[in-house]
C-alpha cells in the first residue's frame, strides 16, 4: 500500500485550491487523483468570462482561472494522477483508484478531501412524455461539445431551466449561429444570476418564460419539436396552455446534484437538503479526516466562494494530519423560515477562525426582509435585506468571539424575518 | 425624437426595471433604479455598452483541437457579431499559451483577441 498525507479526490477548482493550501499549510505528502485527462475540471470547458473577481480582483475566463491554479500546483511539485477514477474510499481513509498506467492502486491517506464536484440533474429526473429521441442535452454535455470538441449539437434549440450554464449556452449557441428558440422556467423566477439574463438573453432577444416547463417532447429519431405549458403556483401544467415549438435540440438546465457515492461508501453523512455531507467549521464530514469542499458539499454561485471553501478545507486537513484539532463541544447551526440550509452545520468553537463564514441559500425570494442571526435567543444581528433570492447564496460571518464570550452556547440560529 | 430605453439593471438579485428616456440620442430621464448603481448602469448601457467575447477556434496538431480565446477586453456590444465572423474561419496551431494574441486589433476596436487555453503539441 502506498502512503500519502493528504489524498483530494478530483482535480477542479476546490480539489486544486485544496492542494495547494495544504501545501501552504506545512504538507508535503500529497495526491490529487483526476479522472479527466487534466486538472481544472469543469472550468476547462467554461470559456465565458466573469470568474476570478473575488479571488483575483479581475475578470477571468474558466480556463485562465484554473491554469492560475494548475501552474502553482506544478510549481509546488504536487503530485497528481490524470485519468484516475477513484471506485472506492473506506472510513479508515483507504483510497482506491485505477488508471491505465498504474492498474489499481490502494493508498492509504492520513487525510482524504473531497472535491469530485457536481453533476447535472437529467430527463430522468423530469418525467417528460415523449420518446427517447436523440437531440436531448444536459446544458453542461452540449457545453463541453461546443468549447471543448467543437460539435454543435443541433441548430435549432429550446432550453428548459434557467440555471446559469443554460443561460451560458443560450448566448454561446446563439453566437455560433444556432437558434436559441426559448428558456422556459417552471418556477416563477430564474434559477439564474440577474447579469447572465440580461447578457445571454437580453442581448440577443431570446425570450425567457417564467412558470413555463416542456410537457411534451416529439420526435423518434431526433427530436422535431416540443410543447412549452404554463404551470399554476403547485407547478402543475395548466390545461389548454400547451404551445408547440418547432426545434432539433432540447438542452437541460434544470439543478445540480453533488456527487456523493463516493463520500457514501465511507459512511458519510449526508445532508438530505444540499445532498452533500454535513461539515463542522473545519469542513470535516462526520468521518474524522474526511473533509469536503466546493461543488461536492453544495452547489455554488461563484467560483471563488469554491477556492476560498477548499482553502479552509485544505488547512484543516493538515491541522488533522498534525494532530492539532481540538475536541469540544460543537454548537448547533439552526436554520428556520426560510433559510434552507446552512454550511456548516455546526461549530467547534475551539477550531473556529477569526471569522466562520456560513454559507446558506432561502427557499424563495424575499424582499424587504432581514436576515437575522440568533445565539440562543438572543439576537445579534439584523441586517436589512432589500432581496433574498434562491439563486444566489447568502452569507454570513460569525466572530470567534461571539461564542468564546457564551461558554454554554447551545445553538445558532439563522432566519428570514419581515421585520 | 423621443424615445424610451427598458433596461434590467444587473447589479445586483432585485433586477430593477430601469427607463431611461432619450431625446435626440441624449438620456432626457433615468427612472425606476433604488440605488446609484442602477443610475449608473443605466448611464453606461445607454452611451457606451459593452461587453466581452470568448469563442473557440480550431488548433492543429495540438493536445486539444480547440483553443478558447477571448476579446482581451471588452469592446462596444454593436461589434460582437462583427468579431465572431472575423474569428470564424482561424486557425492556429499548436502549442498555444495563455495570452498568445490571435488578432492583434479585432474589427478597428483596437482591441486584440488572445488565447485563454494552454495547447501543448500533440
């Protein structure tokens, strides 16, 4: 059996950020396992710019991003192996992995990060009559035909959901010449950022139907058309609605899941709402050692809240390896009307930074409301929010001193108030 | 001649509906924004919009066959479908580094079109 420190599972961007604050941190001992033919995972086929704001104070392209990462990981001389699929990870952190070169490989790590991203929720999960013709696309495969292979997957095109990659395909299609027909979106506001609306449909006049889904798919062989109904506030289809459209291609924008069968075979708990595992401040899943950020924890708006999450997750795995984190008393993080979850879901004062940031998203959208954050029943913040929105995830900071101050602190709690 | 503009403000999840009202060309009124931004944006939209492009073009010989590129900054929006057709029918071959400029000066903007992808030879 081989040894290593530190194993991360998957190469993208919480797997290098992972890398290389683990390196930053003291260790040395470390593996990136890739099951890709090179790192950066999905940021290679994100050729749009927008990413880097936050972590580089400029507008940079996926793959500009993630080569700022691959580069220190080489510099640093991080070991990584390309092509490697990972089939198995235990509790005790033995990690199984096969490639062509290496055949199957068993690594024992002192630490394990998770990192394997998301993946797109398909038809399946939709239950749309119809036949199964060929012209049926998740928005992230018909992305990676169109940057990476260069193949247009057809000419004439509908999109259900409005989530960001589909927005980015409606603009990224468009430009190569297709026709972005329509986005039709079943709840009634986009699951999208506002500026992806306004530069990949405004911009080029593509219409986007709010309370509308695909209630039929047509077509044998390829697809020939669909059915767009408007649906009531249950998400019903209303009856008589149904408006037929002409088009080869139906691409899915329709959520994302977290990738978990992984974290799974380790006896992982998972958190039946963001469907990725439960994490203390440490990011450290209820397997000690086991850590996760990015993608595979919840899904993300930006990818800099991915790099700064895997950094954290990074730290504390060489603390672990170090021996240096501290037991305690956790304290619980509630959330209640309105706030849907929250990452993490509880805090070990005595391993918290400075500032524990919690990451959650709402459950609809709200306007004029406050974000309230309780210790026990006392509140102690009440911040005026002109919008809460399911599309963009919140934030909040906690101050180590806020629970140091309250040794028999019993909870946090998050919530949405009107007033 | 009078006209009025709609415009969705992007700065930020209210999305507020902005109208802005031109006379001659010349922004007369700037109505439905809540905060300065909104104003901005409005202002911005209406004189000088603008926006970056990214595409691919084909690589020969390389360990991908396609490069991303983008414009290096962004250039006025009425270009957009002018830069696409210029890039239409390029090629490079490999390698191909981060910033390796692909046209130096893309339809008069004055701005250069450049590489966002490392391609290693084959």
């Amino acid at each position: 059996m081989i040894n290593y420190d530190i194993v991360i599972i998957g190469g993208g961007p919480a797997g290098l950020a992972a890398a290389i604050s683990s390196y930053e941190n003291g260790c040395k001992s470390i593996l990136i396992l890739e099951r890709d033919s090179s790192l950066g995972g999905i940021l290679n086929q994100c050729i749009h710019n927008g990413f880097g704001l936050h972590t580089f104070k400029e507008e940079l392209t996926g793959p500009e991003y993630a080569a700022r990462y691959v580069e220190k990981v080489i510099a640093f001389g991080i070991e990584y192996r390309l092509n490697a699929m990972v089939i198995d990870i235990t509790k005790e952190k033995t990690v199984s992995y096969i490639n062509e070169q290496d055949g199957l490989v068993q690594i024992q790590a002192k630490a394990v990060i998770l990192t394997m991203g998301c993946r797109e929720r398909s038809r399946g999960a939709l239950n749309i009559p119809g036949y199964r013709p060929s012209g049926i696309f998740s928005a992230g495969t018909a992305q990676r035909y169109v940057n990476i292979e260069g193949y247009m997957p057809g000419k004439e095109i509908v999109i259900l959901g409005s989530g960001d990659i589909g927005l980015i395909m409606a603009r990224r299609l468009t430009l190569e010449g297709a026709k972005v027909k329509l986005v039709c979106e079943i709840m009634p506001f986009s699951g999208g950022l506002k500026r992806n609306i306004v530069q990949c449909l405004d911009d080029f006049g593509i219409p986007l139907k709010l309370s509308h889904t695909v209630t039929k798919i047509y077509g044998k062989e390829r697809v020939t058309g669909v059915d767009v109904s408007e649906v009531d506030e249950k998400m019903q289809p209303i009856p008589g609605t149904a408006e037929y459209f002409a088009c080869d291609t139906l691409l899915l924008s329709v959520g994302l899941i977290p990738e978990n069968e992984l974290s799974r075979k380790a006896d992982v708990a998972i958190n039946p709402i963001t469907k990725g595992p439960l994490v203390d401040e440490s990011l450290s899943t209820s397997v000690p050692g086991i850590f996760a950020a990015g993608n595979v924890l919840h899904v993300h708006d930006l990818v800099d809240n991915v790099s700064s999450e895997a950094v954290l997750a990074g730290k504390y795995a060489v603390k672990f390896v170090n021996g240096l984190t501290k037991p305690g008393k956790t304290v619980a993080i509630q959330t209640t009307s309105g706030v849907r979850y929250s990452v993490p879901s509880t805090i070990n004062p005595e391993n918290a930074e400075d500032i524990t940031v919690i990451r959650f998203r709402v459950g609809n959208v709200y306007k004029d409301s406050y974000l309230s954050v309780y210790l026990d029943a006392e509140r102690v913040m009440h911040l005026k929010k002109r919008i809460l929105s399911p599309g963009e995830m919140e934030s909040v900071n906690i101050p180590k001193k806020w629970l140091s101050d309250r040794p028999n602190l019993a909870k946090i709690v998050i919530t949405v108030e009107k007033e | 001649m009078n006209e009025t503009r709609n415009l969705t403000c992007i700065n930020c999840p209210m999305g507020c509906a902005l109208a802005v009202e031109l006379e001659d060309g010349k922004i007369v009124k700037i109505s439905g924004y809540t905060c300065k931004r909104g104003e901005e944006y409005a202002i911005k939209e209406i004189t000088n919009p603008r926006r970056t492009v990214t595409s691919i073009i084909p690589v020969t010989g390389g360990d991908l066959d396609m490069v991303s590129v983008k414009t290096k900054t962004d250039i006025p929006k009425n270009k957009i479908k002018d830069c696409m057709l210029a890039l239409k029918d390029l090629k490079v071959s490999a390698p191909v580094s981060i910033g390796d400029i692909i046209i130096a000066d893309v339809c008069g903007t004055g701005v250069p079109v450049i590489a966002t992808k490392i391609i290693r030879r084959k």
